[in-house]
C-alpha cells in the first residue's frame, strides 16, 4: 500500500519509466524500424508485379472473381482463340480498376491436359532482369526459360525457387 493518497491519482506519465513516457519510447523506436525496414525493401527495386490463376476457362473464372469480388477487367494481355490472359483488379468499374494500386490478378488459360501450377503464379518486376536471374542462380534457383522480349515493352524470363515453384521475372524496357 502507497504511503501517500495522491500518488494513486497521478496519470501515468508521471509514474517512473515504466508509464506513458516508456509507452511513447517504444512506439517512436517500432515506427523508426518500420520506416528503415520499409525503405529497404524498396531499395532493391523488385515488388510483385501481379499474380497469376490458370484457368481451363480464363472467361469463365474472370467473371467469378468480377461477381464476387466487385473487380473489373483492366486489359487483355494475349486474347488469341488457344491463349488468354485477362487482366483483373479492385474497382466496380474498369476505370476505378485501371486506377486501383493494388496487385492485379492475371487469368490465363491453363490448357486442359496441364496440372495446376503448370505456370508461375508469382510474377516480380525487377530493375534488371539480367542480375535478378544471376542472383536466382547464386542462391539455389534455377532458369527455365531465358530473357525474351515481349510486344509490350517487357523483357522476361523464367526460374524456379528451390522447391521447384516457377517464377517469371519482368523488366520494363526503356
């Protein structure tokens, strides 16, 4: 029991290191880590492009995910009678999805004999496309396909993680 009735009453900032100011110590150092760890994510250049679902009926499964999900179609990669790849993000209209900042969902024909996963779900931009697939090698990935160049000002190519999951990297040509 305290000795004195009123230091029963004293806010807790004026209580010893273990109150407010202690509290407010903790919370500046989590958002200095916060801020550094955030920049260094960024100050490698890579973040995830899109993500990709195969579908048998890319048609089908983009209008699934437009009905329940309220995304819009932004754009159509390849739309040829044998390949599709349908481009999908957050927005009840294509506008507000063209818009949107969030990661877009890329469908693509699976074709029907394939397995799933027979494709890269996970698609990274990178700022050179070259050194990311070296720095893949380095750590235990592999290449499956070499750079290529796409008609839409991208260069590509394919690796794999050491578990085997496919992965393309993409490099905006300039």
């Amino acid at each position: 029991m305290r000795g004195n009735d009123t230091e029963l009453n004293e806010p807790c900032s004026m209580q010893g290191e273990g109150g407010q100011m202690g509290f407010l110590k903790a919370v500046l150092a989590a958002c200095v880590l916060a801020a550094a760890t955030g920049a260094m994510a960024q100050e490698s250049g890579v973040h995830v492009r899109s993500i990709r679902v195969l579908a048998t009926d890319p048609e089908a499964v983009a209008t699934f995910y437009e009905r329940a999900f309220g995304m819009s179609e932004t754009r159509r990669a390849a739309n040829t009678a044998t390949f599709k790849e349908i481009i999908i993000n957050s927005g009840s209209t294509a506008d507000m999805a063209k818009k949107a900042t969030t990661t877009p969902i890329v469908i693509a024909t699976r074709p029907k004999d394939a397995p799933p996963g027979a494709m890269a779900s996970l698609i990274l931009q990178v700022p050179n496309l070259d050194k990311a697939i070296e720095s893949a090698k380095a750590n235990g990935g592999t290449l499956m396909r070499p750079a290529a160049k796409s008609g839409e000002d991208l260069s590509y190519a394919f690796v794999k993680d050491p578990d085997g999951n496919q992965i393309e990297l993409v490099m905006t040509l300039k």
